[in-house]
C-alpha cells in the first residue's frame, strides 16, 4: 500500500507560479510511474501530467502543455509539477498518483491509478 503525501498548494494571482511536491513511502519509489491529476469543483478528476518511473517519458495534457513541468528524485522518493503562467482554469485540487504496476507507463485514464494522496488546493486569481 502507498502513501502519497502532496503540498505547495496556495493561493495566487494569475501569471504566477507554484511548485507542488508528492512524497511517497510504501513501494519501491523508483519503480513506479507517477502521476498528477486535478479536479476542479463539479468536475470530474482529469488527467494533468506523468512522469515514467526513470524520468525517460513524460506526458502531459494539452491544457497545461508548455507551463507544467513534472519531475522526480527518486532519492527523496518525491514528484513534483512545477506550474508556471497559473490562470484561473487551472484553479483545483491537485492529487499525485500511483499506478498499480511497477514499470508500466499507463496514459491518462484515473483507473490505471490505485494509490492517491489527499489532494492540495490550487487557485488562480484573476
């Protein structure tokens, strides 16, 4: 069982940027992909970025393509987003995943993920 933990959530103005972190204990970090996902209120979780489990692929989803980036440190067991030029559509709870299997490289579907931390809030002020 994972335990996945996110902060760096907050409140900002539209333009600025935040850098959230997800540290995970549980399972062999290193070997799994991660994931980040968000739900806006009323709406359902969709699929923001991933990172495979040795940093050699990422994906992410064309609303945040070009100002999201995510990493990882498999020394410190953490994933992080960097988000840059935050408008008000990016305002969510921000959630880091993990998926069920070691070494696979699932895409954006929620199902593909069974580990989930509790979520950080993320507001763009306009």
């Amino acid at each position: 069982q994972v335990q996945l933990v996110e902060s760096g959530g907050g409140l900002v103005q539209a333009g600025a940027s935040l850098r959230l972190s997800c540290t995970a204990s549980g399972r062999t970090f290193s070997t799994y992909t991660m994931g980040w996902f968000r739900q806006a209120t009323g709406k359902e979780r969709e699929f923001v970025a991933r990172i495979t489990w040795n940093s050699g692929n990422t994906l992410y989803a064309n609303s945040v393509k070009g100002r999201f980036t995510i990493s990882r440190d498999n020394a410190k067991n953490t994933v992080f987003l960097e988000m840059n030029s935050l408008n008000p559509e990016d305002t969510a709870v921000y959630y880091c995943a993990q998926p069920r299997f070691q070494l696979s490289a699932p895409r954006t579907n929620v199902g593909q993920y069974d580990g989930w931390g509790q979520g950080t809030q993320v507001t763009g002020s306009s």
